[in-house]
C-alpha cells in the first residue's frame, strides 16, 4: 500500500481587526499612562499594554544599570584625581622648601664669598705694604744719613701718627688738620725718587720743599 501524502488542515486564523483613529490614540493614551508611571489607569491583562511594560522596565533597568556604572566610574575618578592631586601638591612643597634651602645656601656662598674677597683685598694691601717696606729697607741711607721715604711708607706713617693722634684724644674728636712738611727728593740706587725728610740730628738737604697735606675725615 503506498502512503499517500495527508493534506494539512487548514489552521483557523483570528481574523485581523483593523485599528481605528480611536484604537490608536486610546494605546497611545495608555502608553503615556504607563510611562508616567500610572499603572492603575492601564486595563489589566493587555497584551500591548503588558509588553511595552516589560520593555520599559528592561529599559529602565538598563538605565539604572549604566547610571550605577556611570556613578562608581565619577567617584573613581574623583577619588584618583584627589590622590593625584595631593601628590602634585606634596611635590610642589617639597620643590618649594628645596628651593628655599638652595637660595639660604646660595646667599649664604655668597655672603662668605664677600667676606673672602674682602679678606683677600685686605691681605693685598697689606703684601703692597709689606713688600713697600722691604723696598724701603733696601734702599741705602744717604751720604749725610739721612733715609729716602718713599710713598707707602710716607703713607704708612702717617696713618700710624694720625690713629694714635686720634686715640689719645679723650673725649675730643679729630675732625681734621693740616701738616706741613720740610722735604727735598734725592734720587735712589734703584733709579726711582724718594723724599728725604731732615735729620734731627744731621745736616739739613741743601734744597727743602714745603709740602702741605690737608687731612680730612672720611665721610
């Protein structure tokens, strides 16, 4: 016997009804309804009206979902900013008390530098005097005795008579004064000139000049 094919039985359709202006605007007022959150006014039990429930509430979800994420991401980053930013301010202190401790040495170098060259100005003059004096010492007395001063050491002895002169002046002041000097110049072994200053006791220079210094205190 040959199977013979079985004709399908025809599946009886619910007929579709056509929406009306009226249908549409009344899904879209229960929409709105359940968007709005008023549930109570929705007929319970429409299949629309349920589905777009659920999709709102997946919606909805979602949203809450992405709002939690979007939340702990700002206080993440809130959080990572503020350490940051304590450290960028911990290191700015630190470069600013670095700063200031460079600058106290700095000041301080250059304030022994100053002193150092001050130091050293006053170790010159003393050398030129010194080396002044030797010179001095080396030059041979005159034929009637008397001894050549050349200009350091002419300064060097007046600035010892005019300190001493001030010093034991009690409570008077030396504000200034003229000196007046009987001097003539010879001609040195070394080939320079010097002053001869009379003798006390030798032989006045058969030519003397007068040389005036007038001292005045420094301002």
């Amino acid at each position: 016997m040959t199977d013979q094919p079985v004709a399908a039985k025809p599946v009886d359709a619910k007929p579709v009804t056509a929406m009306t202006t009226a249908d549409v605007l009344l899904l879209r007022e229960r929409l709105d309804d359940l968007v709005r959150g008023r549930v109570d006014l929705v007929p319970a039990g429409d299949p629309v009206v349920i589905m777009v429930a659920e999709r709102l509430a997946e919606a909805r979800a979602a949203d809450q979902k992405r709002i939690a994420a979007l939340e702990q991401a700002v206080a993440t980053a809130r959080t990572q900013s503020t350490a940051v930013a304590e450290g960028l301010r911990n290191s700015l202190a630190a470069a600013v008390a670095a700063t200031d401790a460079t600058l106290a040495e700095l000041a301080a170098a250059r304030a022994e530098l100053a002193k150092l060259a001050e130091q050293l100005q006053q170790s010159a003059k003393l050398l030129a005097r010194a080396e002044a004096q030797l010179a001095e010492q080396a030059i041979k007395p005159a034929a009637d005795g008397s001894q050549p001063v050349g200009a350091e050491a002419f300064a060097d002895l007046m600035d010892k008579f005019v300190s001493s002169l001030g010093d034991r002046l009690g409570s008077l002041s030396l504000a200034g004064g003229e000196i007046f000097l009987k001097t003539a110049v010879a001609a040195t072994s070394t080939g320079g000139a010097r002053f001869v200053l009379p003798s006390a006791t030798g032989p006045a220079p058969a030519v003397l000049h007068e040389l005036r210094l007038r001292l005045d205190p420094k301002s």
